[in-house]
C-alpha cells in the first residue's frame, strides 16, 4: 500500500473583534418633553410677570404716565366746586350755581348729571353740622320735587334777589324737613335740610347772587 500523505495543517487567522465606541451623551432637544421640576419653575416665572404687569396697569391707571399739570383731580381728592361748576357748565343749559357761602359752611360733595334732566347737586354741613342740598336743574319740576323733598307743600311765598321763591315742608314725616324753592327763566332751584330756615334762606340768596 502507498503511504498516505497527512495533508497539511491549515490554521486561519481568526479577525480581531473592534470593539464599538462607547454610546456619546446626546444634546438636549429643544422639544423635549416638560418635566415636573421645569414645568414648575416655569409657572413660577409666568405668575411673577402676571403680576408685575398687572402692578404696571394699576400705577398708570391711578397715576398716568408722566407729569400732567391739567390733569383734572381724581375723584373723592380734595373738592373745588368751582372747578366743578366749570366742567358742569360746558354741557348744562342754565347758569350753574356756585353760592360764595359765609364761615361755617363746610362744601362736602358737588356733581353734575346730563341724564334726562341736567342735574347740579351741591351738598353741604351747615354752621350746626346739619346736611343741606341745593339742586339745580331748568325747572322746579314734580319729579324734582318728589325725589328731593316728597311730599312737600308750599307752606308761604317770598321773593329772594328778585326771584319768586317759595317756603316747603316735606319729607317723611319721621324726619320732616324744610326747603326753599326758587325759579328764573331757565333755571329752577331748590335748598332743603334739617336746617333752620334763616340759613337755608342764606344758601339760597347766595345761589341766587351766583346766577344773576
């Protein structure tokens, strides 16, 4: 038999295993999902420039922008009347009262209203402390009488400056009141209170004097 040959070793080179590089952090989105912890703070900062705005409105609300010198006082500031009387007038269609009242008058509220009948309302503490009203409007009308003085009868007739007027006893009858009505050619005028009748005559004239 003939020799077998062995055929020859072969031995193959096995291939080096590259590891792959380790995973790099990857940048955060611009997308990504709030989380509890931002989501928080940014409420936080949300709210603060809610109120800060809202702050804002209410100082330019109460005092403007800047430094006005005509800008007209706010409401419930000290009273002008006169200041009033001249911002009432623009609009009313008679004369508005503006009564020069003596020591002891004490101006407590002034306002114009242009609803269906113009209105002028003065309001004032007489020498005795005592609430006393002078309305004004074109007339001495029913409804005027009925809101300021109801129920209210002439009790007698005078002349005051010129102007034919007329003593009237009114009010609820658990507080009767006083008053004193007068009219001209296109105003009507009314002074009522709890005060005596001399100084309800005083207010009166002096309205008078202020229209003539």
């Amino acid at each position: 038999m003939g020799r077998m040959h062995d055929a020859p070793e072969t031995t193959s080179a096995s291939p080096e295993r590259n590891e792959p590089p380790a995973p790099q952090p990857q940048p955060k989105s611009a997308y990504e999902l709030p989380t509890k912890k931002n989501t928080v703070l940014r409420n936080m900062v949300w709210a603060l420039a809610l109120t800060m705005a809202v702050v804002v409105v209410i100082g330019i609300g109460f005092f403007g922008v800047g430094s006005d010198l005509e800008r007209e006082p706010l409401e419930n500031s000290e009273l002008d009347v006169s200041a009033s009387a001249e911002r009432a007038q623009r609009t009313a269609p008679f004369t508005v009262a503006v009564p020069e009242v003596g020591d002891g008058w004490t101006e407590r509220s002034a306002r114009f209203t242009d609803g269906g009948s113009p209105r002028w309302i003065i309001q004032y503490s007489d020498p005795q402390e005592q609430l006393v009203t002078l309305t004004q409007e074109t007339e001495v009308s029913a409804p005027m009488l009925s809101s300021a003085l109801p129920g209210s009868s002439v009790v007698e007739e005078l002349t005051i400056d010129g102007a034919e007027c007329s003593v009237l006893s009114g009010g609820p009858q658990d507080a009767p009141q006083q008053g004193i009505s007068c009219e001209g050619e296109d105003f009507g005028l009314l002074v009522h209170g709890d005060a005596d009748r001399a100084e309800l005559e005083q207010l009166a004239e002096a309205a008078l004097t202020s229209i003539g």
